[in-house]
C-alpha cells in the first residue's frame, strides 16, 4: 500500500465514524501501536492518543462506528483476484468473575473452569475475515460481533455470511470449523452466493 492510498483509507475511516470520531480515531491508533495493553486506561496516555484520559470512555460510550460501512471500505482495498477466501469462527471471551456483566452466557473453551468441562461463562464473538495470502498468518477481519443471548453462533455466521457477500465483488470460497459442520448451517446458508468447506468431526455418521 502506497502512502497516498494509507492517507485516502485513514480519510475514509475518519470520514465515516459517526459521533465521537476524534477521540474513535485517537483510539484505534494507540490500539495499533501499543505491543502490549494491560488496561483499558493505559491507551489514553499512548503517545498517539491526544486526548485527556476520559475520552477513551467517552469515545466507546458515544461512538457508534457503522460495521456495514466499514467492511465495504475494508472489501475495497483488496486487489481483485481469482477467489477470495474468507474464514469464520466463533471465540469466547471469558469472564467468570464479571458477575455484574450483562448476557454472560456459557461458551466452550479449550481450558475449562473448575469441574475439567470445557466450558466457560463469559461472551461469544462471531468473526468473519478474508484471507489474503496463500502464505502467511494475517487476515482482515470484516465483520467481528458479540452472539447475543438471543442468537447462537450459526445463526450469527450465516448472517454475517450473507451480507459479507452481498457486497463482494465475485463469488469466494468460506472456510469453517467443525461447529459449522452440520445440517443447520448448511440449511440457513444454502441461498448465500458462496463456495463453502467446512470440517467434519471424525466421530460423526453421514449416513
């Protein structure tokens, strides 16, 4: 990318933020210059963050960056090739000491609580991001949302399939774990203007 056009996305990013844009955009930057963040408090005395300390609050309270507006921007900085990949996952967050969190739900995670479940109590997130490369471990993620305690995780992934593709410009290839691997999935995506290969548990019948 050519420092005209970093100038021209950083612009459009800015343009589009909506309400609290400058302290928005002084957050993002202290996010990706940061190596490590200890707390959340800690971003506001970040070299690239010119704000007093309470605009790092100020900016999640009243920012409403729009996602849909957002991804379009991000689609268009990639380069037009034969297929695009995309790749989608569901994460959990835990937080089984956040007793005052609103919508903890239970997720699965690979190292359990008490009780050697692999079960946590916290929020789920659903991702879903283009691979860029055939070589490397970087993706831009184009959509990323918390599942509501109203959602599940496949209801989620389809819709954030669907509208992931309803704004690409050719047909791509979706990649997905094994929890996509079923009947659901396959249902409420069939529609969807997307290629899509998805992991099968070794212990499931297809019979």
């Amino acid at each position: 990318m050519t420092l005209d056009k970093l100038k021209q996305f950083r612009t459009g990013i800015y343009t589009i933020l909506g309400k609290a844009k400058d302290a928005l955009f002084d957050l993002m930057d202290a996010v990706l210059v940061t190596r490590s963040v200890y707390s959340f408090a800690e971003l506001s005395v970040s070299p690239v963050f010119r704000r007093k300390w309470s605009s790092t609050y100020e900016a999640i309270q009243d920012g409403e960056p729009p996602r849909t507006e957002l991804m379009k921007l991000y689609i268009k900085q990639q380069s037009v090739r034969e297929q695009i990949v995309l790749a989608g996952d569901h994460t959990a967050w835990a937080r089984p000491d956040a007793r005052t969190l609103r919508e903890r739900t239970f997720e699965h995670q690979a190292h359990p609580m008490s009780g050697a479940k692999p079960v946590t109590i916290g929020q789920g997130y659903s991702t879903i991001a283009i691979i860029p490369e055939t070589e490397g471990s970087w993706a831009l993620p184009l959509l990323h949302e918390r599942i509501t305690s109203f959602e599940n995780p496949i209801q989620k992934a389809a819709a954030q399939l669907k509208l992931v593709c309803e704004n690409l410009p050719t047909r791509p290839i979706s990649l997905w774990d094994a929890e996509y691997g079923c009947a659901s999935f396959v249902k409420q995506t069939a529609d969807i203007a997307a290629d899509k290969l998805m992991r099968v548990r070794s212990n499931w019948s297809l019979d």
